[in-house]
C-alpha cells in the first residue's frame, strides 16, 4: 500500500486518468502484482468520491476541506517545512494553526490507510506532507510493516530545531521500520536529530534503536525512466524540434538551458546574474550565446511565488533591454508547463545544462539532461547542494551562491574540449543507466520486504 499526498490519478470532470510522472510509472506495476492499495488525496477541495479500483490498483480517496488544504498544504507543509527542509532559504512560518491542522489531516491519512491495512502488509508513506502517518498506523495496525521515503532534504540538527514540534515530527518518523532518504547526508542528519530529539540509539552505521524497535535509515536516491528518456531523445521528432530550437534561437554556438519549477530553491535568480556577468565579460563573444530559461508555474496561488516571478521577469528584461539587438535576443524566458517531447528536445538542443539549486532533494532534471543526451556530448554544471551532486561527480560541480565560480566554470563549459566532454558525459550516462526508477523501486520495497 503507497500512502501519499495525492491519488495516483486524476479526476477530469468525467472520468479518472492516471497522472504523470516517475512515481507513479514505478509503482504501479508493483501495487497491480500485489493487488495494492493507493491512499491519497483526489487533488479537488470538498470532493469526497468513495474507494474505487483504477488500472487494477485499489484507490482510496481522503477527503480534504477547502480550509484543510490552505491550512495543511499551503500553510504547515508549504510555508514551514518546504522552506525549513530546504535550510531555511526563505524565513519559515511557525503557526500554531497550522500545526494543529498539519496533525489532523495526517490522522485522516492514518484512518484511511489504517482501514484497508491489514496484518503483514508493506505500507509505504510518501513525503514531507505526511510524517506523523507512521506513528499514527502503527498505533492502529501495530503488526503491518511500514516505509516511509522523504523526497525533499532533510535538514542539519541546527536548522531543524528551529521547529517547535520538532520532537513530533522525529517521533512520527520514528513510527516507520525503514526511512529513506535522498541521500547518505539527509539520513546522517535526521539520525543526529532523532538522538538528540527523541533519544533514539545509535545501532551500527544505518540503525537507530527507539522504544524497543529498530529503524533503519535507507540512503535510496531516486532515479528516471532512463531508457524511456533515451527513445525519446533519439525519436526523429524529437531531434527535429532541437534542431528547429536552435534555429529559432539564431543557430548560436552555445544554447544554455535551464530547466526548472518556479521556486526560490532553485537559485535562478543567481543563474541569470551568473550569465549576464558572462555576457558583460565577453563582450565580443557574447552573440555565440543563447540562454533559454524555463520556469514551470508553481504554487500561482502563493504571494512568494507570485512576488518571485515578478522578480525573475525584471531580471531577464533587464539582461535583455541591456544586451539585446535586433536578431538576437540574449535571454529566452518561458513560463509554462512544456509536454514531454518538447522537454527533450530542448534538453537535445542545449549544449551547456546549468542545474543550481541552492537546495534540492535530488534534481531529476540533472538526470534527465544525462539521459537525453544520446550523441555523448553535451555538458553538466551542477548545484554541490543538490542530492544529484552525490551520484553525477562527473559533472562540473559549483557553489550556486558563488556568482563569479558560476560564470569561470560556465565560460569553461562553453569552451570544453569535445573530447572531455564525452568522457564526462560517458561517465554520467553510466551513472543513469545504472540504477534506473524501476531498479530504485525495487531496492526500496526488497529493504522493507525483509524488516
């Protein structure tokens, strides 16, 4: 059984779909073998359908308020933990209001899991938003196995006590038989957290010991559909779109992509002063340049969200009104949500990849740029503090809030050898092929198989 903020599939209006993305591909195969269970949120306030079966998985819908979802969602889970986890970037909000609705609304997950689960069952929770469900099930169906996976970091000892129910979130936590994290660092640090915080005990390098049980603490970075990736990008259309790309963009020598949500850990800001320095420092190479930026809407709803794209606006109009002529514009901006195909196509287009988050979870748009990159060439500059970073060292490694590091080792990229290139590149792509989101599936559900 998956427990996680959202149902598998969507309601258009008159029938279910299944919704994109890698985490639904991985586990639906599993849960349709198993004849399992989805509980989850059907992403529509104040509409409450009863369980049905979709594509041979049992879904079971929690009902959430309109009051719930700006209290739970956008209050505790995205103005408190979503900037605490991501080492405070932005100041988080500590509401005792919203706490108070993060705790029942993590009780409703709990009740709707706890009424399917049964005696030796795997229950797998999902995420940030739900870190109390594990203790919470555990109290109903004291016998069934419970994982718990946290897609985002998990921050330093000294950045999360900062939260005053930082013991409730540990203790929660603590309810699962495996945690897993991105990476070693984020389960390094909530091991620290839970012996300081709630008294765990330390059992060899991956184990804590709480109230008589032992809870391992699994480093499982998330992967991509690798070989899907790699169909695509080598598709006939898909290499025409990143040809035509190119040549709307003036057919320049260096195309630079970014490629990311619309989000203040995403360090874009600092990425567009990173290439306006570049182009006020070449001045008679700047033409060989093209930056295309794309920020996928996020959280519209949000005043910081809001507040942020009118800052990124201003930034690339400014860059553009300075540096651009007629013919060529140096900052191509596009925010909006782009199919699948087109993603790879500019992921085929563009020689130089810039991913600088100022904190990341993983980064998946690292891998995919990687995996889309069929010819063996092409090159990666990537965050140190995004959880990538720990996977892809092949890449060209940099400090995002190092402008003048950002703009030397962007100016090296441009510039790189075809011949480092493609042994970087070789490197990386092994990295991807290695363990795909399949194989990270598996490996997560084999550990909880065997506690």
């Amino acid at each position: 059984m998956v427990v996680a903020n959202r149902l598998p599939v969507a309601w258009d209006g008159e029938d279910w779909t299944i919704s994109p993305g890698g985490l639904v591909r991985a586990l639906r195969p599993v849960l349709q073998n198993a004849e399992g269970a989805w509980v989850g949120w059907a992403g529509i306030p104040d509409f409450a359908p009863e369980p049905f079966d979709h594509d041979g998985i049992s879904q079971k819908p929690v009902p959430l308020s309109e009051d719930e979802v700006d209290s739970f969602y956008f209050g505790f889970c995205n103005a408190t933990l979503w900037p605490l986890y991501h080492d405070a970037i932005v100041a988080p909000e500590f509401d005792r209001q919203h706490w108070g609705s993060y705790v029942d609304v993590n009780q409703k997950y709990a009740d709707a899991a706890a009424e399917v689960a049964a005696v030796g069952d795997i229950v797998w929770v999902q995420d940030y938003q739900l870190q109390l469900v594990p203790s919470m099930l555990r109290s109903v169906v004291p016998d069934a196995t419970v994982g718990f996976y946290l897609h985002i970091p998990f921050p330093p000892i000294e950045v999360f006590a900062r939260l005053p129910w930082r013991r409730q979130i540990v203790e929660g936590l603590l309810g699962s038989d495996v945690i897993a994290f991105q990476t070693r660092q984020s389960a390094d640090n909530f091991s620290r957290a839970a012996r300081r915080l709630a008294g765990a005990e330390a059992v060899g390098k991956r184990d804590l010991r709480w109230r008589g049980r032992l809870v391992h603490l699994q480093p499982a970075p998330i992967a991509i559909d690798t070989a899907e990736f790699e169909r695509l990008a080598s598709s006939v259309g898909v290499q025409q779109r990143a040809a035509e790309i190119r040549s709307e963009l003036g057919d320049p020598d260096h195309v630079i992509l970014g490629m990311d949500r619309l989000d203040y850990t995403k360090g874009i800001d600092l990425r567009l002063e990173a290439f306006e320095s570049l182009l006020y420092s070449s001045p008679r190479e700047r033409h060989q340049f093209a930056f295309v930026q794309v920020a996928v809407p996020s959280r519209e709803q949000v005043p910081a969200y809001q507040q942020l794209r009118i800052d990124i606006e201003q930034i690339v109009g400014r860059i553009n009104g300075t540096y651009g002529e007629p013919g060529w514009v140096p900052v191509s901006y596009l925010y909006r949500t782009l199919p699948l195909e087109e993603v790879i196509a500019y992921y085929v287009a563009a020689d130089v990849m810039l991913v600088t988050p100022l904190r990341d979870g993983m980064n998946l748009v690292a891998k995919e740029y990687v995996a889309s990159r069929t010819a063996g060439d092409g090159v990666l500059v990537l965050s140190e503090f995004a959880g990538a970073a720990e996977q892809l060292r092949a890449a060209l490694i940099v400090n995002p809030y190092d402008v003048d590091a950002v703009v030397e080792t962007l100016s090296y990229a441009t510039t790189m050898p075809v011949d480092e290139q493609q042994q970087r590149m070789r490197k990386l792509r092994n990295m991807v092929r290695k363990a795909d989101v399949f194989d990270w599936a598996r490996d997560c559900l084999a550990t909880l198989e065997d506690r």
